[in-house]
C-alpha cells in the first residue's frame, strides 16, 4: 500500500489590511444537544434552539468536548495574568450543568467513559493530565498540543522553543511516550486535520506533512517552506474542503505590522492505493 498524496488545484495570493476570523461555531454537539457560550456564561441547548441550562464562568470559553455525560469546557480570563489569558477548565454534568471539578489546563479532548486529557505548557509545565469522570486525576505525561484521539492518543506537539523539540508522539499508559522520528520545524504548528483512516495532516512551517497511525511521515506537498527566523511573522491554518482540504499561509510586512499578504492553496488529496 503506497502513502496519502496530494495535488494543488488552485493557488491564490492578495494583500490586505488586516486578517479577518473565521465564523464561530458551537463548541462541541452530541445527540440533540450542543455546547457554546459567551462571555460570562456555557449554555447547552438542543438543536431546536431551547436552553438546557447555563454555567456562569468568569471569563469566556473557547472549546468543549464530551464524553459519556460529562463536559469539559476551558476558558479565557478576561484580565492578563501570570498565565495571560488563560482560564480555568470546568468539568460539567452533561444532563445540567453542575459544576464537577474545576481543573486548569489550555487544551482539551476528550476520551472514552467520561475520562479527558487537559494540557499546559509554559514556566517549565509541557504536561499533558488525563482525568476520570470525577475529576480525579489518572495519568501525567510530559507532553503537550494538539490532541488526537482515535486508537490511542497522539499528539502533535507544540513547546514554543526555539529551535523546537516538537514532534508527533502517541501518549501510552503509566506517563510513557512513543515518539515519531520526525521533528517538526514549527514550535506552534496549527490545529491539524485527521483523514478518515486516521492519517494526521500537519501544516509545519509551510510544508504538508501526512503522520500515519504508525507514526511514520511523508510529505505531501511543500507549498511555501518558511525558515525558522520568519515563522513569527507567519499565520497559518489548515482547513477541510468537499474535494480535500484548504491552506492559508499570512504573511505579516516587516516593517508595516498591520500589512499582510495571504496565501491559499486548494489541494485535492489521493487516499492510498
């Protein structure tokens, strides 16, 4: 069996003045109910639009995840602090709301029988935690990023050192980590995309890369490789499309910090044969 592959169909460039985001989705969806939230408040509510219950919070989430009941929410606080803006995380009762635990963590996934993984990284913490339906914590490991679930737990990881020691791992039982031999060149990569068989698709300093389940790499495409002394002046995101997926490379002036020429490129991708 040969290796993902892909083809760029479209490739487009244009300066602008300022980057816009993308629309804001609900946070997470199971069944008929969905997650979201505000400044101040998580709301569950069903698909017809009727509120379930609201948690009030401090500051503002940002992501949810579920699991068998349960409902990890994290957040941003609304002042800087030592941490920035980092908030804390609320373990909720799926059914109404009830606060479970209050956990601190950036990011999130959840796992099987109501059990999450939360991470951290900064002032010497790289730490991924994995915590039961009550809250207790089970497991710690010295790893820390995007978070993929499916057949274990993988991570893309992101330690914001220069030069990065960032690669893509699988996290296993009793803090033990299996480790890619591939090094990322980006210490920030983006949130990544994960194929249908479980292949992880990583935009990493402008070149695709395709990790499989095995942790083996292979590259996809090279679309504007960036060196490592000009990735802060770099934006970029990785999205999926009906016919593969989308990238968008922004690049920040550097000298007019408000001027931006965006990059994007539509790929078609080729499952192995």
């Amino acid at each position: 069996m040969g290796n993902w592959r892909a083809t760029v169909i479209d490739h487009r460039s244009k300066r602008c003045a300022q980057l816009r985001d993308r629309p804001k989705e609900p946070f997470a969806r199971r069944d008929d109910l969905v997650i979201s939230g505000r400044a101040g408040e998580i709301t569950c509510a069903d698909t017809a639009g009727r509120t379930r219950w609201t948690h009030p919070v401090p500051g503002s989430p940002n992501a949810a995840h579920i699991s068998s009941g349960r409902v990890l929410v994290t957040t941003d606080s609304l002042d800087y602090h030592a941490w920035g803006h980092l908030g804390p995380a609320y373990l909720l009762d799926l059914a109404d709301g009830t606060l479970t635990a209050e956990l601190r963590g950036a990011r999130g996934a959840a796992l099987g029988g109501g059990r999450f993984v939360l991470g951290l990284e900064g002032y010497g913490t790289f730490a991924t935690w994995q915590y039961d339906r009550d809250g207790t914590l089970t497991d710690t490991w010295r790893s820390y990023g995007h978070y993929v679930v499916g057949t274990g737990l993988r991570v893309v990881e992101c330690d914001r050192n220069g030069p990065t020691e960032s690669r893509v791992v699988r996290l296993l039982p009793g803090g033990v980590i299996e480790r890619s031999p591939l090094l990322l060149t980006d210490s920030q990569v983006p949130r990544p995309l994960v194929l249908p068989d479980g292949t992880i698709v990583v935009l990493d300093a402008g070149v695709l890369r395709a990790v499989g389940r095995d942790l083996d790499d292979t590259v996809l495409a090279e679309l504007r490789p960036i060196p490592v002394d000009e990735l802060h002046r770099h934006i970029s995101t990785l999205h999926r499309t009906p016919d593969g997926l989308s990238v968008t490379i922004s690049e920040r002036h550097p000298t007019r910090m408000s001027t931006y020429t965006t990059h994007t490129w539509a790929l078609a991708l080729h499952p192995p044969q």
